[in-house]
C-alpha cells in the first residue's frame, strides 16, 4: 500500500533521515537511498514500512501491514513520528525572539523533532543510552532486538526482527546482553510498567512526565527525552544533556552551564523542544 503524507513545508528531511540514520538499529531498521524502512508489531501483528521524500508537499510511505483495519492508527503514528504536524511558523515566531534561536532557524528552517514509533521501545533505547555513547546504545539495542525479539520475513533487506515486546522484556534478564545489573533491572521494569498501565507512553497524558520519573531507574533527562520524542511534549526540555550544553557553549564562545542553560531555556517557552532540536543539530553540524 502506498499513501502520501502530507506536511506544511519547509521540511528537512536530510536532517530527519540523518538523525534516524546515525540511530537504525541493525535487524529493525534500514537507510538506503534516502529512505527510511522498519519493522513494526501491532498487537502480535506484524508489517514493515518505508518512507521518503517526494516532489510533493508530502512523505511517500510504503506500507507493507496484514491488517487493513490497522492503517488509520499507524498512520497517525507516523505522522507524530515524523512530526508531519508542527506548526513551524508559529513555532518560530516564538523562538525567533531570541537573536540565536532566530539564526539558527534561519540555518534549518524546516527542521522538525524526531519522534518515536513505540514509546517502550524508546523508553528501553533511552535507558541503553544512560552515560554511554550513541553507538554503544545502538549495539546494545541490536543485541536486545535479535535475542528477544520476533523473527520477521520480510523482502526489505536487513529487517529481519520486530522490538520485543513488553511481556517478554519483562521477565528477561536483560543484564546478560552486557550492561550493569540494576540497567537490566531498570529496563524490565519499564516493560513491566507499560503492562500494568498501557497508557504509559500514551501522547498528551497530563501527568505523563510525573509517571515517567515514578519509574525506578529514570530520572529527569530519560523522562524529558521520552516526553519530546514520544509523548510529544514541544516544552519538554532535558536540561542536563551534555550536548545541548556543549552546543549552547560552541554557538555562544563561552562557558555553559547545566543552569545557565534552564535559564536561558526560559525564553524559549512552550517550545523549548524545538530548540533543543535546533542546538542537537547545530552541534552536529560544527563537528
């Protein structure tokens, strides 16, 4: 099945596609010719997809799902993956008040903030990432998706597993894979979180954040991070990170601080994910 999803433009999807890419997990994810393909599992159901740029103002996704009844909810899915929704033009008239926000839009304007397919699966890949590099998360996460995971057959090369799902991440011994104990136990935790409440990671939840940081093992930039990318929470804001710090300090030839940093965050209200996503990539573009 093939459907055109539709956005107000501009649209940077180099950007996108590069964030996803430096992040595909070997086996569940593939980037190949500027398109972005994956597995997906709904309710023990599973498909693929692709998706890509077009001439038009829209996303071309290839659909690959046994179940029809399915493909308005994953639809919707990816259109908050894909942030297909922003209001940037409202968004940036917020932010432009602010001399270094406005050059950096001005530099990506129709930059977007990655969101997530499946909130545990991000929940599990942020708690991987807690003080080790990108690519040691991502191995990790390799590992978690070939061991726990179900097999796929699939005619798109390299996915060939589908994220495991809660019940099996639940009662696993994750720490086997090679991380410290108490990661494997805050992992299986989450797992076990999502099925005793499976509106867990549902978007827009009110008191979202609070249940996050109720959770063993998560502390304030793991919940902001899953509140920007999977909750799509626009003011969530993980202050702490090193590279938002790192990134405010490059931009501005200075020292930064963690607070400084919140400080300076205030004028960027109530879209301070935004520009965080604007700092991440303004980082990666110096380096």
């Amino acid at each position: 099945m093939r459907l055109l999803l539709a956005y107000q433009p501009p649209y940077d999807w180099s950007a996108m596609l590069g964030f996803l890419s430096v992040r595909a997990v070997a086996g569940m994810e593939a980037v190949a010719d500027g398109v972005y393909s994956r597995s997906i599992g709904l309710n023990g159901v599973y498909g693929t997809f692709s998706i890509g740029p077009t001439d038009a103002d829209a996303l071309e996704l290839t659909l690959d799902f046994p179940d029809a009844m399915a493909v308005p909810g994953i639809v919707a899915r990816l259109r908050r993956m894909f942030d297909l929704d922003a209001d940037l033009p409202a968004i940036h008239r917020q932010l432009a008040r602010d001399p270094l926000m406005k050059r950096l839009i001005a530099q990506r304007p129709g930059l977007r903030v990655p969101g997530a397919w499946d909130g545990l699966e991000l929940a599990i890949r942020a708690v991987l990432g807690q003080q080790i590099t990108v690519g040691a998360a991502i191995r990790l996460a390799g590992k978690l998706v070939v061991q726990y995971g179900a097999p796929l057959q699939s005619p798109l090369a390299g996915l060939t597993h589908v994220f495991p799902e809660s019940a099996v991440l639940a009662n696993a011994d994750l720490a086997a894979l090679g991380m410290p104990k108490s990661r494997g136990r805050t992992l299986s935790g989450v797992a076990q979180a999502l099925r005793d409440d499976p509106r867990l990671f549902e978007p827009g939840r009110e008191d979202g954040v609070a249940r996050l940081l109720a959770l063993h093992g998560i502390g304030d930039w793991t919940a902001q991070y899953i509140a920007l990318r999977q909750l799509r929470e626009p003011d969530a804001f993980p202050s702490g990170d090193v590279g938002l710090i790192k990134a405010l300090a490059a931009l501005e030839s200075g020292p930064v601080t963690a607070r400084d940093l919140l400080l300076r965050a205030e004028a960027w209200r109530p879209y301070r994910g935004y520009a965080a996503q604007l700092l991440w990539t303004s980082l990666s573009r110096s380096d």
